[in-house]
C-alpha cells in the first residue's frame, strides 16, 4: 500500500526522485532469467502453435507457408472418414458428464469435511482426499485398467463371492474414460469446494438454526446458493481439464470407446493417435488449435453463468 | 473469516445427516485410494493378471523389472531430467519470487498470470506447441528438450512456494543488512537466500515431483529416450505386464518421499503468523 503511494509521487517528481529501495538494478537481474525462458520457451511456442496450423506437409517434408489446407481437410472430415466433428461431441458429451459427476462427488466430499468432521480433524481429512493427486497420473490410469478390466480386480472379487450377475463391463467405453476423469479431477475439485464451504459464515449457518430451520432447509437455502459461485468455477474447470485430457479416453476409453454418442473416440484421443500414426505436425497443430478454440467456448460459457450465478447471489 | 472459529462446537448430540457424511468419507477414500493400494498390492504378488484370489507373495515382477531393463533405464533418465529442471526452475523462481516480493512493479499481477499459464493450459495443447517449436530448431526427441520444456511447466510451482516463505521475512531484516553496508547482492546471498531456504527446498521437491510425474509433454518432445512416465506407457499400450505395478510402487515411494520432505520443510512455516502485516 504505502509502496504504491510511494511510485504516485516518483510519477508526479520524476526530477526530484530520490533512491528508493524500489529502483534497484536487482529488480531486472532477478526477473530477467525467467523472462527470456518463459519468452523463448512458452510464449513462442504458444504463438508458432497457431501458426504450424496453416504449414503444410510434402514428401514428408513441413513447409513453412500460410495454406487453409489442414482446416480444409479436417472441415471434409468432419463427418466422414476420420469424423473430426463427431470426436468433438464425444468430447463435449463426456467432459460435461464427467464433470457433472465429478463435482458431485467432489462436493459431497467437501460438504463432509467440512460439516461433519471435527474441526481439528478437517485438515487432515483435507491433505488424506488429495493425497492422490501427488501420485502419477498414469500409473493411476493404469491402475483403474486392472481394477476394471474385463477379469480384473472387481470382476474377480464379485466372481468369488458368487455375484457375477453383478460383473462391471464398463472397460473400454467412455463410462470408464469419466471413471477415470472423475478420480483425476477429484482432488483438484475437493480443495476448491473445500475453500468455498469454509468460506461461509457458520454464524448465518447457526442462525438459521436457532430460528428453527431444518438441517435440510439450511442446506437448500443457505449452503447451497452460497457454493453456486464455487461449483460454477469447479464445474468449469473439470469440463475444461476433461477435455484436453488424452489418457483416460486411450487407456480406459480404449480409443473409440462407447457411449450414448456411439463408438467415438474423444477429440484429444483422436490427437495423439493421429500424430502417433502420421507424424503430421501441421495437420496436429490444427487440431490442436481447434481444440483450443473449443476450450474458450467453454470458459466463455462459464464465465457467463458465473456472473450470473454470482449476481444471483449478491441478491 | 475467524467468526467460524469462535464459535463454540456445535452442541447436538450425533445425527442422521453427521453419520451419512462420514460414511460418504469413508467411500470417497475408498474410491480415491482403491488403484493405489491395488497397484502396490500386486506388485508383491505372484499373479499374472492383477486379479483375485491373490496367490502369494513374490518379488517375481521386481526381478522381471530389473532383468528387462527398459523401465530401469527410463528411471534413470527421469533420475536426471527431473531432478535437473527442479534446479533450474527453483532458480528462475528464487529470483522472480524475490523480485515480485521486494518491489513494486507495473503488470506484476500480469506477470504472475503469465508464469502460472503453463500449468493452467492441458499438458496436451503444451506438447503440440513445444514440439512444433523444438522441431523447427532440430531440439527435439531428445532428454534436452523434455528438461527445456519441463522448466516451463514447474517453475510456477516452485516460486509460489519460495513466494509463501518470503511473504514471511521482515522487511526490516533487509534493511538492517543494508544500513549496516552490506551491498543489495551480499543481503541477497546472506540474508534472503538462507531465510527463504526452507522454501527453496520445498520447492524444488514439488518442482521434481511435478516433473517426475509428467506424461504427455514429455510424450510428444523425448524420443528414443524416453522418461519414465513414456516408457510406461509403451509398455501399457503394448500388453499387460504386472512389472509396472514394481515400477509403479517404486514410483510411489518416490513420490512420497519428496511428499513428506514438503510436509517437513513447509509445515512449521505455514503455520507460522505472518510477520509482515502491519
């Protein structure tokens, strides 16, 4: 705060400016190594990405120049052949649905932390359900192979209890891609949701209590609008990481898993086997680009509920 | 904010609604650690196939490991990319992370945006982006390039950490340095860099872990000599090999080591009030 006041005056006396602490060749020294890193190394590559969508590959040679080609052969496939289009509802339908589970779950979680755990216990609860994250991803995803394999662990155990009516065969459809988004997203998920129920005022909570209301009551009109802003942001977020999400739609989807859409695999699936297979780095830059474009819709999207989610509530 | 904590306990006796919370717990645990224990569990059993019944215990699959090598070796290249660009990124993210604590600056909040980027757009969209640019300037398929980009990812995390540990140190003690004629560099090396230690530490762990862990840049940049997370999935994508549940527990105690090492470094200090408020 006083520093700030400090830089208005420096802007109002630039002859009279003494030597603060503030002006310090330090201040480039510090900043510039990660400057020129993150300039040559990220913004760069960022930009070339969007440019690599309009090069052109010939005699598997890429040849730098401004071609609508890629686009045009993903516009004509789109809904035939490799069926661009379709991949990309994949996508939508099962990012939307996973996340809507993933929230759930995750809120459920959050909700028991918070309300039902002694409050000395809850940071521990906290750290035990993110635990997870801090493990390999795909090693996780490949755990959920054996887990929910055709005879995996679940089928077997319900075999040697006698309840094979029950067996899962979900492997290799997108019911398990969302299993496994779901346990990735979880924790992520679980830390948001936690931040916006501890965030409410347990006084209102206890008021609402005393003047009589239900448990149930308090939760459909005092907990649950005041989490509208926080499950906006964690719904938005699951949608967005599930669908630039490639290994649980290859691994657990098998590639063209099933679902309501039919045997379509996920638009980001579709990426990494089209690059494994045909090392086109102009034609997966334009994917990729359009997967992008596809992410901002969302966030726009949510972006555009969050407000009004936020208005509601200000209300 | 601290309302929540002053008040009492709340005061009724056990319900409904607490039992089914803490039963709900008791599933999501379930569901959250169930591939974790599963994959330890028939890492040190004779199965075949990751199935019931269990037939017993058995190193068998930690000396397949070892005997086929592939895994070992791709170990060993993460052993030296990870641990590589942690350095590196602890580096970039001591200096940012002193400069935006000591100074006041147009675009800071900008700045700290822009750095945070990497980890907010999908490792995926990332990989595209790095290659096209590694492959332009003849880095890539190389463990270079996944170091080059690794940094990118983890430096983030890393100055957010040492960030955490900086917010704490007095002002005063700089300008005590300082009074007392020490030059700007020598309170740098003297007195920031052995208080913000804890934090240099911290982050550098989560930097390796995150690093360690990651799959789909290092994918699509390394080649023929691929970091532990690629080989692992040629190998899944290939059959099923039971010695990846070795290598997975392996990677496990890594990772929860560097884990606990965070939680040491970093607990007492977060706990610790903040000094600086005025």
């Amino acid at each position: 705060m006083t520093m700030a006041a400090a830089n208005t005056i420096i802007d109002i006396e630039p002859a009279a400016r003494m030597r603060t602490p503030n002006d310090s060749p330090l201040k480039i020294i510090c900043l510039a190594p990660t400057l020129v890193w993150f300039g040559a190394l990220f913004a760069v590559p960022l930009i070339a990405l969007l440019w690599a969508g309009f090069w052109r590959v010939e005699n598997y040679q890429t040849i730098i120049t401004f071609s609508l080609e890629n686009y045009e052969q993903v516009a004509a496939n789109f809904f035939a052949k490799s069926r661009y289009g379709l991949a990309l509802v994949q996508t939508f339908w099962v990012a939307i649905t996973g996340g809507i589970f993933a929230v759930a779950f995750a809120y459920a979680v959050a909700l028991a932390i918070v309300y039902a755990v002694p409050q000395r216990w809850q940071r521990l609860a906290l750290l035990f359900a993110i635990a997870p994250f801090w493990s390999s991803y795909i090693l996780r995803v490949y755990a959920w192979q054996t887990v929910l394999s055709k005879n995996g662990v679940v089928n077997s155990f319900l075999k040697m209890t006698g309840l094979d009516w029950a067996r899962l065969d979900v492997i290799f459809t997108q019911t398990a891609t969302r299993i496994g988004l779901v346990h990735y997203l979880a924790p992520i998920l679980i830390v948001i949701l936690y931040v916006t129920l501890t965030n409410i005022d347990r006084a209102v909570i206890e008021a609402a209590r005393d003047l009589g209301s239900t448990r149930w009551q308090v939760f459909k009109k005092i907990i649950l609008p005041l989490s509208g802003f926080g499950l906006t942001v964690a719904g938005s977020f699951a949608v967005i990481i599930g669908m630039g999400d490639a290994l649980c739609g290859a691994l657990l989807g098998g590639g063209a898993g099933q679902s309501i859409i039919g045997k379509v695999p996920l638009f980001a699936s579709m990426l990494i086997s089209d690059y494994a297979s045909a090392t086109n780095l102009p034609r997966t830059a334009a994917l990729a680009t359009i997967l992008v474009l596809a992410m901002l819709l969302v966030m726009w999207a949510s972006f555009a509920i969050g407000e009004r989610v936020r208005k509601a509530t200000a209300e | 904010m601290t309302a929540a904590t002053a008040l009492p306990a709340p005061r009724e006796p056990i319900n409904r609604w607490k039992i089914a919370g803490i039963v709900w717990l008791a599933i999501g645990y379930v569901f959250l650690f169930i591939p974790l224990v599963v994959l330890v569990l028939f890492s040190f059993q004779a199965n075949k196939f990751p199935a019931l019944p269990l037939q017993g215990f058995s190193l068998r699959w930690y000396e397949k490991l070892w005997r086929d090598g592939t895994l070992i070796d791709a170990l060993g290249h993460s052993m030296i990319v990870s641990p590589a660009a942690a350095t590196i990124a602890t580096i970039l993210g001591f200096l940012a992370a002193y400069a935006t604590t000591r100074f006041e600056f147009k675009g800071k909040s900008l700045l700290a945006a822009f750095l945070a980027l990497p980890i907010l757009i999908p490792p995926l969209i990332l990989g595209v982006a790095f290659l096209g640019l590694l492959a332009r300037v003849h880095l890539s398929g190389t463990l270079f390039s996944v170091f080059l980009t690794h940094v990118v990812l983890i430096t983030a995390p890393a100055m957010v950490v040492i960030q955490l540990r900086l917010a704490q140190m007095p002002r005063s003690l700089e300008e005590a340095a300082w009074d007392l004629g020490a030059t700007e560099w020598q309170t740098l090396r003297k007195v920031v860099l052995p208080f913000a230690l804890p934090g240099i530490l911290g982050g550098w762990l989560l930097a390796f872990t995150f690093s360690f862990d990651e799959f789909m840049i290092a994918w699509f940049v390394s080649g023929f000599d691929p970091t532990l997370p690629v080989a692992i999935y040629s190998v899944l994508v290939a059959m099923i090999d039971p010695s990846l549940n070795a290598i997975g527990t392996i990677v496990f105690a890594i990772s929860a080591v560097a884990l606990i090492g965070i939680e040491l470094l970093l607990l007492p200090y977060v706990t610790e009030k903040n000094v600086e408020e005025e």
